[in-house]
C-alpha cells in the first residue's frame, strides 16, 4: 500500500539529484537506508554523510569501469 510522505523542496530536489532514472522514489529510499545500515554496521554509528558515501561509491565504479 502506497504512503504519502510529504518532503520540503529542496529535499525532493536533493532526492531527484541522486535517483537514478529508472529508479522510483521508493526503491531510492530503499536503496538509501541499505547503505545507511551497511554504513552503521562498519562505523557502528549511523552514516553522517550519505552523499559523501555515494560520491565515493561511484568513483570507485568509475576506477573500475577505467582499469578494463
């Protein structure tokens, strides 16, 4: 069952930036709260900075994509 979630706009904005364009708002959120428990779980606290996670996981995947 669908849940109405009411957001600021710059927070839909923020979201907007960072979802893929497949990607629903849903599974953005989802995929954002595994990578809050990945983050909790290796630091022991929650992720400070989701964006800087992000920032990094991607370039990772760009190193990745450079080296083949």
């Amino acid at each position: 069952m669908a849940k109405n979630i009411p957001v600021t706009d710059d927070v839909y904005k923020q979201l907007n930036e960072i979802r893929e364009d497949y990607e629903s708002f849903s599974s953005l959120i989802r995929r954002l709260l595994r990578i809050r428990s990945k983050l909790s779980s290796l630091a022991g606290t929650s992720a400070e900075s989701i964006e800087e996670w992000l920032e990094i996981q991607q370039l990772r995947e760009e190193g990745t994509k450079n080296q083949s």
